[in-house]
C-alpha cells in the first residue's frame, strides 16, 4: 500500500501553538483580575472553535469583567506578536521534506482564522 496524499493539522501537530494560546489567554484573565485556573479541561473544551464561540466560553468560564468582543480583540494583539514565533513541532520538518522529495501530495488543514494562519506561516512558507 502506498501513501497516495497526506493532509496535515496545522496547530499542535506541525505548529507548537498550543502554548501560544494558552499564554495569551492567561495573560488576558490576569489582566482583567481573574484568578481562575486555565485548566487542560477548559483548553480542550475551546479548541477548535469559532473566536467568538471560543470567546463567549473564556469569558464566562474564567469570569471575565469584558464582552467577548473585548477578549477577541485583546488575545488578538498579543498574538500578532507571538504567533510569527511558532516553532515546527520535532519531526515535522523533516517527515515535511521526506513526502516532499517522495513527490506524495500534502495539504495543512486548521479551523484558525486566515490572519492567524498567516502569522503562524509567516516563517514557514
């Protein structure tokens, strides 16, 4: 059996974001006072969906004294600067080349915003 395509997730899989995200949040909920935990359940309950979906749960979840609209706009600016930054997970590049120079198709699948994607890539075209 031969690998015929490959179809890649971008975040936590070939992109180390996973604590970018985590970092904004966190700075966000302390700034505004919130003294509750970002746990692991909260960050699977949130990953993958639409900001504002993923906004209104953060909001509500870490007692946020902001609209979701706020929280969007706030993780926003620090992700602009942290996002350039993401590393390849280990592994990637390489398995990325492999197929590559086997010449087997590959794509990059996420559910991130075009502007997110774009800050991520940036460093990884």
């Amino acid at each position: 059996m031969s690998i015929s395509h490959v179809l890649f997730d971008m975040d936590g899989l070939i992109l180390d974001t996973e604590p970018l995200y985590t970092s904004a949040t966190v700075q966000v909920a302390r700034k505004y006072g919130s003294n509750m935990e970002f746990t692991w359940d909260l960050k699977v309950r949130q990953m993958g969906l639409p900001r504002l979906d993923l906004a209104n749960l953060i909001v509500k979840e870490m007692k946020l004294p902001i609209s979701p609209e706020s929280y969007i706009e706030e993780t926003v600016k620090i992700q602009e600067e942290t996002f350039p930054n993401a590393k390849l997970l280990p592994g990637a590049d390489t398995l990325i080349a492999h197929l590559s120079i086997a010449g087997v198709p590959i794509a990059l699948a996420t559910s991130s915003p075009r502007d997110s994607y774009l800050l991520k890539t940036r460093y990884h075209q």
